[in-house]
C-alpha cells in the first residue's frame, strides 16, 4: 500500500526527501515550456491590413484594439496611434488616463 501510495501523482518526487537543484531547474523549465506557444507567420496581406488600420487610426484618430503576441497569452490594447516611427516599425498607442505604448509593429498579430 505505501509503495503504491509513493508512486502515485507525482510521489515519486514528492517521496525523495531530496532533490538536486538541477532537476528542480529541469522540472520548472519543462512546466513553462508546455504552455509556450508559437509565434504566428502573418502573411503579406494580413501584415498589410495590419498596417492600413494602424495609419487609419493615426489619421483619423480612431480607437483601435490591438492583439500582441506573448508566448503564453496573447495581450489586447486599445487606444489610438498618436505616432507611428517607420524606421523602428514602432507604433506609440495613446490610452485611457493619459498612458501610452511603444509597440513594435511586428508583435502585432491583429487589429480591431
């Protein structure tokens, strides 16, 4: 029944009254990398509607929501492009409160 007990779940670590702290290191990476996620490949045409609704926003001075790429949960913003830098490909995003952002162009994955 012990031995059983010992085994179960994850006993068989839980029952070593020591661990290495390599393989604490090697047990911690493998759980974040499980929920790692790729980065999507955006073709031409999706990039270049990206691009028009972000130079819409700018000149129109429309609110947009704007989806970021993070390799375990994707982040929305929503505000208005106040400035768009071409040579950084960087947009600054202006948002409620009087806050802003400097996001590069080729994290965003769409827009709203």
């Amino acid at each position: 029944m012990t031995t059983r007990k010992k085994l179960e779940g994850n006993g068989l670590w839980e029952s070593s009254r020591m661990m290495l702290p390599e393989h604490k290191e090697t047990i911690i990476r493998r759980q974040l990398e499980e929920g790692r996620k790729e980065r999507p490949t955006l073709d031409p045409q999706e990039m270049e509607l990206i691009e028009s609704a972000l130079a819409e926003s700018f000149h129109e001075h429309t609110a947009i929501k704007v989806r970021l790429f993070d390799e375990y949960e994707d982040k929305e913003l929503t505000g208005i492009v106040v400035l768009i830098h071409t040579v950084r490909r960087e947009i600054k995003l202006s948002m409620a409160d009087r806050e802003w952002h400097w996001i590069k162009i080729d994290e965003i994955i769409s827009v709203r």
